[in-house]
C-alpha cells in the first residue's frame, strides 16, 4: 500500500499545464511543481508565463515555456511536439487554457462563437489526442480539463462557452472510456466561481456579483489556490482508480 505522501507525489513526473500565464492556469502549475513536477507552462505569446516559471525556479522545480496559439492547430501541434521533446514525455496534461465572449444569443457573432469553441473544445480534444497517443505507448497518464459550472446550466449571455463546457465534460467521458484500459486516467475539474480575468465582469457586476454570492455555501468566491488540491489528486496516483469524473470545486455552488 502506497503511504499519502507518495500517492499524492508527482516527483519524476513531467507536466504540462496550457493557459498558466496568470490566474487558475498559473495556480495549477505551481501546485504541480510544488508537488515534484517538472512542468511546461503555456500561454498565448512568448514570455507570457515569465511570472509563472519564475516563481517555480525560486520555489526549486523546474519549468519551461512554449507559446501556443489555442485557436490554432498548427500552433497546437507544435506545443505537443515540443513540449513531448522537453523531457521525453508527458505525465499530465491539464487543459486550461480558454476563452470566453459575452453577447446576448441573437447578437452573438459568428467570429467569436467558432473562436471559442475551437479554443475551448476543439484544441483541448486536439492537444489530448496528441499527447494521448504518446501516453498510450508509455502505459501511462493523466489529463484533466477545466470544465466549468456552464457544465451543468445554461448561464446568461455566454452560450459559446456553455457549448464548449459542456463539450468538454462529454469528451472527458469518451476519452476516459477508451483509454482506461491503457492506464490512462483522463477526468475534468469544474471550477465553481473563481476570482480571475475570466469572472471579472461578474465581480464588477453588483447585481450578479451579489447573487453568485448568496448561491454559494461558502458565501465567497474561490481563490485560485483553492484548486491545486483537486488538480494534483487527479494528476497522482492517488487518482489511478478514478476515470471520466467531472469534479466540482465550487464551494457548495451545485449542492445549494
């Protein structure tokens, strides 16, 4: 029986973590690295995860970073590749980075509904199959995707980004039921309501912010921090018995 301390261990693992510029992103892969992994941290422009890598070199890991076009898929074929080529494979995936519009439906432009889904979902099942197929023929790995709340409801004004969340959670499910018997754990965190760039029209918002508030058990909104926890079981081996799970980490949000 493996004790907590190995379980919970990523020491010898390498991961990489898309979208870690800033925000939950940049929270998930210093939790990785403060867990032992090595990690490649990506973001949409060169030097974007400065910060990111910065803060793992002080804390003692190890980091790279790799820029990546998500609405791309020649950029995110490049990102897999390079990322494989950094230390011979990858461990974990965490499929973070995303995009979000906010348009009432009949205005909602045709632009910004394909730039999000092919971002959101198209690429994240793209960048998975890449890394996948590599994780396939090592006998081992663990993705996790960023699903959302808009996993399980509709939302106000933002109905691309529902699409692709609900996308998300449906393909974390398919691929869990093909690659188990690989050794392959591939489950989906669903954030609750996080304080970063991405809510921050909610927050500024006091009708909204007010009611998002009072929904919620905790009665506040999530620090990023407060994700590491979820994201490095389902990246450790004390996650090898979980497969296609959708994990809420929401303060009590879906429970109320």
């Amino acid at each position: 029986m493996l004790d907590a301390n190995k379980m919970f261990s990523l020491q010898g693992k390498t991961a990489l973590v898309t979208g870690s510029s800033r925000g939950l992103g940049q929270a998930l892969a210093l939790g990785l690295a403060n867990a032992g992994a090595k990690v490649v941290c990506s973001s949409s422009r060169m030097g974007g995860c400065d910060d990111t890598v910065q803060k793992i070199t002080e804390m003692g890991g190890e980091a790279i970073q790799i820029a990546a076009d998500l609405n791309d898929s020649e950029s995110v074929s490049a990102l897999a590749q390079s990322a494989l080529e950094w230390q011979g494979s990858i461990d974990v995936l965490i499929n973070n980075g995303g995009t979000i519009a906010r348009y009432p439906a009949v205005d909602f432009p045709e632009d910004e509904w394909l730039k999000v889904i092919n971002i959101n979902l198209n690429n994240a099942f793209l960048l998975s199959r890449l890394i996948g197929k590599k994780m396939i023929e090592q006998g081992s790995g663990k993705i996790v995707n960023i699903a959302s709340m808009l996993s399980y409801s509709g939302g106000i004004t933002v109905p691309a980004y529902t699409a692709s969340k609900h996308g998300i959670a449906g393909v974390t499910k398919a691929l869990a039921n093909e690659w188990a018997a690989n050794n392959i754990q591939v489950n989906a965190i669903a954030p609750g309501y996080f304080r970063t760039d991405n809510t921050q029209a909610l927050q500024d918002n006091p009708e909204r912010n007010r009611d998002i508030q009072n929904r919620i058990p905790a009665g506040q909104w999530g620090e990023p921090e407060q994700l590491v926890g979820a994201a490095v079981f389902l990246s450790s081996a004390a996650s090898d018995y979980v497969n296609g799970h959708i994990l809420a980490v929401d303060g009590g949000w879906l429970a109320r």
